[in-house]
C-alpha cells in the first residue's frame, strides 16, 4: 500500500510538470504571435507622436505629446520582455567567472537600492566560479531578480546576494554555481510562489512586482541550461536560487 501511494504520488507530480510545461508552451506560442501584431501599430503611434512633438509649439500640448511617447517606449518594453519569454536569442555560451558577473549587478542597482532605502549587501565567493553561460543574459536575469526583490522589500529592508560552488541536486546533474538572491520582504504564500514565473502575473498583494521580470529571468536561466527555484513564506522574505553549469577547472586566464 505504501509503495502505491509513493507511485501514486510520483505520477501525480510528474502528471502536474507536464501539464505545466504544456501551458507555458502554449502561453509562449501566443506571447510571440501577440507581440508581433502590437509591435507594428506602437510603433506607429510612437513614430506619429515624435513627429507632432518636433512641430508642436504650445507646451501644454507638448508634455501631451511626450506623454504618448513615453508610454509607447514603456509598452515597446514590455513587449521586447515578452518576446524574450516566447523565444530568447540562442545563448552564445562561454567560460564566465560569475563572481564579477553578481558584482556588476550589484553596482547597477545600487541606485534603486538607495531610492527604495534598502540595504544591498553581496557574499563574495573566495576563489573564481567559472560556469559555461551566456554572462549577458545570466546577467540580465540576475538584475530582474534583484530589481524584484527590492520592490518587495520596506524601506530599511536588505537584499542579500551570494555566489558559491554547489553540487547536483540528483546523480543525473553535475556540479553547478549557486547564485542567491534573498530579501526580507514580505514573502509569498505557495499560491503565489507557484506562479510567480507566469508572464504577467501580479503578486503584489504578497509584495511582489508585476509584469514579466521573474518569467523572462527564468527563461533566460533556462535556456542556459540552468534552474531556478523560489523558496518563499508569508512574514519571512523570498530566496531565489539559480544554479547555472560550472566548469570543474576553470580555464588560467578566468582563475587569474
């Protein structure tokens, strides 16, 4: 009886990775086709709204027009997120130190830590973790994740990232550099961890941001060949961990 219900229980787990994998199939084939059909007439109305603000001498008809302009740029964002998610540019691999990678990130988004008031501190690995990524886009996933975690935290609040050597999870998978990011926000509830990497899904009840940063993160990471997972609970912050292949040697030129 116990060796059926750990099949049962298995089969349910596998039944609901399929289910999940076949909607975030299925949601990636309409965000690109979408994305193609509202890129051509934002661009228009951006293109319009440029032209008329170039000739337009009355300033209140100016900030208007500045308005439609800015609106079509945050939109055009969105979009390009979007299609980032339907199908990211292939990866052009290569041996990468992820050590200066974090660090970069940690730099750029120091200024939105000191707006927000929170505290931005990093756990520097003591020797090179060299991994076999494509550092632009890892890199891009890791500042989506950190811009996340500092909209969900207070002002006071603090956002840790670290960088260490990890091992596989299963006898299947090799060793891996583990990437963390963990605030002290407000956390999630499972519902809500659950579906935190759906495009356009708002958590923002549990302290969350809205739009496509933790799904374009995820897909990016995942087509590195890499993982992402989210350990989080209500009252107690959010801990996103990445883990992205590791060479076991890393080349001379990345260890210097």
């Amino acid at each position: 009886a116990v060796r059926t219900a750990m099949v049962a229980e298995a089969c349910s787990r596998r039944f609901d990775v399929a289910v999940r994998e076949h909607r975030l199939a299925a949601m990636r084939e309409l965000a690109y086709g979408a994305g193609h059909e509202i890129n051509n007439p934002l661009a228009n109305i951006a293109a319009r709204a440029q032209a008329l603000l170039l000739e337009e001498p009355d300033p209140e008809r100016r900030r208007r027009l500045s308005t439609i302009v800015d609106q079509a740029f945050r939109a055009r964002d969105m979009i390009g997120g979007l299609m980032v998610f339907a199908r990211p540019p292939r990866p052009r691999q290569e041996t990468t130190d992820v050590g200066p990678l974090v660090a970069g990130v940690l730099e750029a988004s120091g200024p939105m830590a000191a707006v927000r008031g929170a505290r931005l501190e990093y756990a520097l690995p003591r020797e090179p973790l060299a991994a076999w990524i494509d550092g632009p886009q890892v890199e891009e996933a890791v500042r989506a994740i950190v811009v996340n975690a500092l909209e969900a935290v207070d002002p006071g609040g603090r956002v840790v990232l670290s960088v260490a050597a990890a091992d596989g999870a299963d006898d299947t998978s090799g060793a891996a550099c583990l990437i963390t990011v963990k605030d002290d926000g407000r956390g999630m509830d499972e519902e809500t961890a659950r579906r935190a990497l759906d495009p356009f899904f708002s958590g923002r009840e549990a302290g969350r941001g809205i739009g496509l940063g933790l799904s374009k993160a995820w897909r990016l990471i995942d087509t590195n060949g890499g993982v992402l997972e989210i350990d989080s609970k209500p009252g107690q912050g959010t801990c996103v961990m990445i883990r992205v292949p590791r060479l076991s040697q890393p080349p001379a030129a990345v260890a210097r």
